[in-house]
C-alpha cells in the first residue's frame, strides 16, 4: 500500500494506484516552486516536472504547488511565480511579456509574415463592426453623444484584438511593446526588433486590404456610406502633432490591454481587460495604425475624397511613430525599469 496526501487527506492506495481509504491528518504545507524559464510563451501552467519528495518509509506525498512569494521583493523576469489566480502580479506579467517577445523575435520570416496577415484580417474584422453599428446612429447622436461613443469603443475594435490575442496573430502594435520589452531585458536584438516590427506592419497592412478587396467585392457597404465617411474624414484633418499624440496615446491603451491579457489566466479575464481598455481609447478618439489601415482605405476605396498622399502623410505616418512611442516606452520601458533588468542596469550605473 503506498500513502499519499493532499492538503491534510491521506489516502491509502493500492498497487494499482486506487483509493481504497481516505483520512483526514493534519494539513501538510505544499512545497514551494519556482518556474525559472518559461518554455511555453503562449501559456504558462502549473510545475508538472516538479519532483515528488518522499516521505522516507516508501510513501509518496503528492502535493499542488503554490505560488512562490520572493523574501522582501517580487520576484524577477528570471523567476516567474507558478500562477494559480486569474491573474499574474505585475513582476509575472513582466515575466511572460519578455519570454513571449523573446519567441517572436526569432520566428521565421514567413512564419512572422503569414501570421501579420491575419493579424491585419483579425483588426479589420473588428473594424467593420465598428464602422457599421457606430456611426450609422445619427438620431442617438444628436440626442445622446456620449452613449454613441462608448457603444462605438465597446463594439468593434475589442473584438479584433480580442481574436489577435486568443487566436493567435501577429499584430504591430502589440509588437512593438512585446519586442522592446524583450530588447530592454537582454532577450532580443535590435536587429530583432526592427525585423519583427517591418514585417508585422507590412503583413497587417496586406490582411486589411484583403477585408477591404472582399467586402467591397461584395457590397457590404454602399458608395459613400454617410456613417463611414463620417468616421474616417476627421482622421486626415489632423495636423501631424495631433495625429502623432493621439497615436501615443492610442498604443498606450492597446498595450495595456495586451498587458492584461498576458497576465490573465482565463478567457473571461482576457476579455474584461481588453473590452474596459480597448473600448476606452475608441470612445475617446484616439488613433490606431493598424485600425486605420482598414477604415481609412475603406472609405477610400467607396468613394471618400481622400489621397494617397493625405492619407499616408496625414494620418498613418505620424500615428505610427506615435504607436511606436506610446507602446515602447510607455508601457515595454516602464515596466522594465521597474521590475526588469532596464532598471538593475540604470541603478549599477
């Protein structure tokens, strides 16, 4: 017979490994784990390599790991508690972020291409939900803005992201924090990052312009469509320095909501995080490349009075750069100082 336990039930086994007896003893504290590298970016589950210890006279305790609490500090990007709650503290979100960055710094190229692809398929599917229910409530508009606007920001683009996170794509903007967190934490090259970064951006550009060819191939949306001109004009009348903040801005809020999906451990966590974040930015009015990518060419291509140049020069070049700015060192930087390596190497200066 071999005896195991489990918080404070032992129970009598079997050569075959059946209960056949269960008793309650005192409650033995499970043994402390530590993941020390994560090996799987996309999920990170209990410690099942972890040893058994046993008890000394042929009995076997089994016992659940618990999550590890470093003495005086939280624990590092080295040391990634075990997660047992919906969601990570901020050092394991940290963690997961530098180990998921460092994955995508080395896919291949057409690996990396293929899954932009879908990535820009996945946001221009959220966005033409939002350029359909939105804006095409003209009477609530007048009557009540501030209700169109949060119905505008929760339906739509949340969406997109919500599939990019789930499903599985490569999406720039994300990128852009996930790559420069694990550049700032020694995880990644340079060289890594502008690779990764070109050819997400490219890949989502190409997904969106696929959504466009097909919905437009097949009269989804009418020519000039008085809701989407409406949505997509104010974006090519901001000057550059408007257009540049808002896309700080704008990436602030995705990569926050890329944060929270990181650290939560369940599909409802994933969707609170990014529905509260993602719906905010949109009700504000801020600017997302990779979402502009499908609706400013869209009302293009269905007979907006937009160009090329007023739509590359005035909107989609200074959003970038602020995409860049607002995900990197907004988010990818701060946190790095303050519980990566970015902020050991700042302080041994």
């Amino acid at each position: 017979m071999i005896a195991a336990s489990r918080y404070g039930t032992r129970t009598l086994l079997c050569p075959c490994h059946k209960p056949v007896l269960s008793f309650k003893t005192p409650a033995l504290r499970p043994p402390r784990r530590v993941i020390t590298r994560v090996q799987n970016a996309a999920s990170v589950g209990t410690a099942s390599e972890a040893s058994t210890p046993s008890n000394g006279g042929g009995a076997v305790w089994t016992d659940s790991p618990e999550p590890v609490r470093l003495p005086g500090k939280d624990p590092s990007p080295g040391q990634l508690p075990i997660p047992d709650s919906p969601l990570l503290p901020p050092a394991g979100i940290l963690a997961k972020a530098v180990e998921m960055g460092a994955a995508k710094a080395t896919l291949p190229p057409m690996k990396c291409f293929i899954m932009a692809v879908m990535g820009g398929i996945f946001i221009a599917f959220g966005g033409a939900l939002a350029v359909s229910v939105g804006p095409n409530c003209p009477e609530l508009a007048a009557s009540n803005p501030g209700l169109v606007k949060i119905l505008s920001g929760f339906i739509g683009l949340p969406f997109g992201l919500l599939l990019v996170l789930v499903c599985g794509a490569e999406l720039f903007t994300g990128n852009v924090c996930l790559l420069a967190t694990a550049v700032f934490n020694g995880r990644a090259t340079v060289k890594q990052l502008v690779q990764n970064w070109s050819i997400s951006y490219v890949g989502n550009m190409i997904g969106a312009s696929i959504i466009i060819a097909l919905m437009c191939g097949g009269a989804v949306f009418p020519y000039q469509p008085a809701g989407l001109l409406k949505m997509a004009m104010p974006k090519v009348s901001l000057t550059f320095k408007q257009a540049f903040l808002r896309g700080i801005l704008a990436n602030w809020f995705v990569c926050l909501a890329t944060w929270m999906a990181i650290g939560a451990n369940s599909l409802i966590s994933k969707i609170a995080g990014i529905y509260l974040t993602i719906s905010s930015f949109v009700a504000i009015g801020l600017e997302h490349s990779v979402a502009n990518m499908f609706i400013i060419p869209l009302a293009m291509t269905v007979g907006a009075d937009i160009s090329a140049s007023t739509y590359l020069l005035k909107n989609l070049l200074p959003v970038t750069l602020g995409n860049i700015v607002g995900g990197a060192i907004g988010v990818a930087a701060f946190y790095s100082y303050v519980y990566g390596t970015l902020g050991q190497k700042a302080q041994a200066a």
